[in-house]
C-alpha cells in the first residue's frame, strides 16, 4: 500500500492509497453535476458570490476527500498546498494506472 505525507498549513496530512471500492464510493460521493452548476442564477449575483459558490464546492470535496481537514484549514491554505495534497492523492491512488496505460499506448 502506497502512502505519502504532505504538509498542509500547520498539519501533515498522511495520503494512503485506498481500495477499489473506497475509490468508487468516493467518485458518488464528490460527484457534482455540471447540470446543477449550470441552473444556479446568476441573475443579481456578484462576481465574489460565484467565487464563494466555487470555493464552497472546492472546500466541500476536499473536506470529503480528506477528512482530518476543517474548512478553516482549507480558508487558511494557499492554493499550492491545495495543489500539493491533490497530486499526492492522484500519485498515491493512481500512479499504478498510469504505469499500465503507458505499457498499453506502446504496444499500440
């Protein structure tokens, strides 16, 4: 089992790769629908208002995806630790996929 540590504000947040299973319940979990992102009115609503909707969804995957983070962590953070911990995660739980897809699109 793969796992990696990153540093996020004050805390280190320990990555590890998760099962299968986890991975799909976590896709239902996280999944917002473009549709739903569409059909918010917009009429009478200021640009820092569609940047709060934008980082509320933000703050609420993550918070999902890593649950030893608060939203105040999240407010707190620069976008580059947010960065860092979303790599770690793809690294972690999908450095192996990468490897095999590689291997396919040689064959090809």
């Amino acid at each position: 089992m793969r796992n990696k540590v990153v540093k996020f504000g004050n805390k280190e947040i320990l990555v590890v790769e998760k099962k299968i299973k986890e991975l799909k319940q976590l896709a239902k979990d996280i999944s917002v629908s473009f549709n739903d992102l569409l059909k918010i009115d917009l009429d009478n609503r200021t640009t820092d208002d569609i940047f709060n909707i934008i980082f509320e969804q933000l703050e609420d995957k993550i918070t999902i995806i890593f649950p030893q983070l608060t939203v105040e962590d999240i407010e707190n953070a620069y976008i580059s630790e947010v960065e860092e911990l979303l790599v770690a995660f793809i690294e972690v739980n999908f450095i192996g996929a990468k490897k095999v897809i590689s291997q396919v699109m040689k064959l090809a």
